[in-house]
C-alpha cells in the first residue's frame, strides 16, 4: 500500500500537492525571497480557480480580502494573528497559507496550559548535556528555531491558551528577529521568508490575555462566522466529502436537505434566534461550530456506514445532534427540548421524520 494512503490525516502540503505542482509551472509573477510561488498564486490556492488546466479548490470560503491581506502581511516584517470563533477555519488557513509558501506547513507549536518557554525557543538533550555539556548535538530546536533558520514560517496554535511568561518569550523574537543561546555563546537569526501565523479563539478570552506589547508585533486578523446560509452549507459539504474521502467512509455523501437541515440547526442555536428572527431560543452551552457540523455529519456516514445501509438516515442525524447539542449539562437538554418542540415541530412534514427521531433520542 502506498504510505500516503496509509495516514490517517496528510498535511496540506501534500494533500494538494499536484495543485502546488502546477501553480508553480504556471507562475510567472515574481516570488519573494523565500517564497515557493508569487501572493498572486497564494491567493489562488486559497480561494481557488485554475493553473496550467488543473482546478484549484478552494481551501478557505470567504472573504477574499481578508486573505489577501493574510497574504500581504506575510511579506512584510510583521507576523499574523488570526482570531476567532471555533470552527472559523482558522488552524485550516494557517496551515494552507504556510503550505502554498513554503511547502512545509509541518513547523507547529500546539498552544496548551503546560506549553513552556523551552516550546518556543530551544531545549536540550540533558543526557548528552550531562554527559558532554552543551553543544550543537545536546540542542533541541523548537519549529520557530527551526523556521528562522530556514526562512519558513512556523504556526502557533491557540496562542492564547499558553501562559502569560510564554507568550511573552516571543516578543524579542519577533522584534529582534533572533533567539539568543547563551551556553552556546551565540545568535540565531532569523533568515528572509521567515514570520509567524498564530491562531487564537475568541471563547478564550480572559484565559490568558495577550500583552499590548505583544499583540503590537502582530497585524490581526477577526475570521467570522460564515456569513450566510448558503456559503455554511457549501463550506460544510466541502468539508465532509474531503474527510470522508480520505477517511475511506463506506457510505453515502448526506444529501442537500440534510446538510441544509443540520447547518439551519446549528445556525439558529448559535445565534438564539431562528432565521427569520421571529423567535428567540435558547443556545447551549457548548461550542456550536461549523466544524461541529462537519464532524457530526463525518459521524452520521461513520454510523449508516457500519450499523446500516450506507445511506444516512434521520436516526443517524439525531444521534449526532444529541451529542453535539446537549454537553452533560441540565440547561442544554433543556435548550434542544425547547427547540424541537417550538421551532422544529412546526416546521411541517418536511422535518417531522427528523423530529420525531430526535425527540426519541431527548426522551
């Protein structure tokens, strides 16, 4: 078996690597340093459209502009924040934008509560540190020592979950552009191409807040919520047949309805009304994402799959929505109760088989 069709998840770099293939062939606009294609062609491997005859698919479904200004940060000594709710594909636009750059979207440091300051700039083999003292062979490089190095940009995720002393360990880096060692009695500094695409969720506020001096170092940028139904059920049915495929799933792509029933759903909790705004509801604790829709609709294949048909039936559906809805809390069955019985009980007979499924399940 091919090793590539062996992994679970690849990273974008070669997931789309014919697409990067034939945009550098077809490129003719001058790169910067560093920099595998032109911003011309960044663009287009974010957004989509054609290279050489190949089709480009969009890897981020919104606002133009906001990538483009993502595209003309990166060119610049400034690094990129991208902040936002969960399941606004921010991690996905980072991960692509670093992929069409510069190849290697693999440099990631994962933000958490037990991220240190060794994370962000180096650490050391103690063993051969023991043994030898420091030396080149003793040293560990984090991705961000590693991207200076070699003019790349490293990612750092959920920046605001880290610390307040960490997040701070980056301010000299990207001021000065350099990490210091003082056991080895040297610099590093940072090659041309190099800068920083780091991610945070606005649920986290007031976790670990950012410093003024270090958000100065960054050009921020507020990813939203899809803006309207139609672009969240084409981003959603984008998603689940990428997944699915590379999942293998032995089961049917869920049809328009369901994607459109499951993203109305989902769009009416989040924003505690229903889409004509004539009634207010009560959203649930949780976090009702886009991704949460994709992932319950990836789950609704998973279950026809193995337990049925392969087609996705509305038991499927309302198992998912269960789980995704209600988090072990009373005030969230309490939510969805209240939701199917005064908005999607009335919606007629077009919902009625899924009502009734999910009011079994709540029952």
């Amino acid at each position: 078996m091919d090793q590539k069709q062996n992994v679970l998840r690849l990273p974008a770099e070669q997931l789309y690597a014919n697409e990067l293939e034939a945009l550098k062939e077809a490129d003719q606009d001058p790169k910067p340093a560093g920099w595998q294609l032109s911003p011309r062609s960044v663009l287009t491997f974010i957004t989509g459209g054609q290279a050489g005859g190949v089709n480009i698919t969009p890897k981020y479904i919104g606002h133009t502009r906001l990538v483009e200004i993502a595209v003309a940060t990166l060119l610049t000594d400034r690094a990129l924040l991208l902040i936002g709710e969960p399941g606004t594909a921010k991690s996905w636009l980072s991960e692509n934008l670093t992929a069409a750059i510069h190849g290697d979207s693999s440099k990631v440091i994962q933000g958490t509560a037990g991220t240190s300051e060794e994370h962000v700039r180096y650490s050391w083999n103690y063993a051969m540190l023991l043994a030898h003292g420091p030396s080149d062979e003793a040293l560990i490089k984090s991705p961000i020592y590693r991207a200076m190095e070699g003019g790349g940009i490293a990612r750092f995720e959920e920046i605001s979950r880290c610390a307040s002393e960490v997040q701070d360990a980056l301010i000299s880096i990207l001021s000065e552009k350099t990490i210091s060692i003082p056991e080895l009695g040297r610099e590093v500094s940072a090659a041309r191409g190099f800068s920083i695409i780091a991610t945070a969720n606005t649920r986290d506020r007031g976790v670990n807040e950012m410093s003024a001096a270090l958000k100065r170092r960054f050009n921020i940028l507020v990813l939203p919520s899809p803006a309207g139904l139609e672009t969240e059920v084409e981003i959603v049915r984008k998603r689940v047949g990428e997944i699915a495929a590379n999942y293998e799933l032995q089961a049917a792509l869920p049809e328009e309805e369901a994607v459109r029933k499951i993203v109305t759903i989902f769009r009416e909790l989040r924003a505690g009304a229903t889409l004509d705004s004539k009634e207010k509801l009560k959203s649930p604790s949780g976090v009702i994402s886009t991704a949460e829709a994709i992932s319950l609709l990836t789950n609704s294949m998973a279950l026809a799959a193995s337990f049925g048909n392969g087609q996705i039936q509305e038991e499927d559906l309302a198992a998912a929505l269960q789980g995704a809805i209600v988090k072990d809390e009373e005030k969230d069955r309490i939510a969805w109760k209240e939701y199917l019985e005064n908005v999607m009980k009335k919606r007629g007979s077009e919902w009625r088989s899924l009502y009734n499924a999910c009011r079994e399940m709540n029952d």
